[in-house]
C-alpha cells in the first residue's frame, strides 16, 4: 500500500524522504522500519523528526555530499546502508 512517499509491505513501512519533506515542529516522531534518505536532508533533521530501524541512504546526488552524510551517520553510529546511483538493495521481512 502507498499514501504519498509512505509504503506499506508485510507489516513493514518504508518512506522516502527529502529535504522539501521537512516537517516543522511535529506533535510526535513518525516511527517506520525503512527510511530512504537522499543527501540533500540532514541527519540531524531526520533524528529530530523520524524513527527508523535502518536510515537507507540514497547516493544518486554528487559524491561528496553522499560521502559526507555517510561519515556523518557512521561517526553517530546509524544504523544504515547506501544506496548507490546503479545498484538496488532488497529488503526482506523476518
């Protein structure tokens, strides 16, 4: 099932978020098992507003800032895996 850029699939939810997606001030966190996160959003920003098993990082945006937001994630330990421009990740239900 989608509404917007929030998917539903075997009881688990993954949205697909952006910087034009922020939220300002939300009344609580929107909890989801799968966060696809391209780099133009901070992480700071997706922390304050999400929760999430596993932030997936989308690396279709230049180098460097794909580079960047990784270092950051891996220095606050995140839970994450990029997503390269040419590769595909599968997501699997236990």
């Amino acid at each position: 099932v989608k509404k917007q850029n929030l998917i539903s699939f075997d009881h688990k939810t993954l949205l697909l978020y952006n910087k034009s997606q922020q939220i300002v001030n939300p009344a609580t966190k929107l909890t989801v098992d799968y966060l696809v996160a391209d780099t133009t959003a901070t992480l700071p920003g997706i922390k304050k507003n999400f929760g999430y098993g596993l932030l997936i990082i989308d690396g279709s945006h230049n180098d460097t800032t794909t580079s960047q937001f990784q270092l950051e994630a891996k220095a606050q330990h995140e839970n994450f895996v990029f997503w390269g421009s040419n590769k595909s990740i599968k997501l699997k239900s236990n």
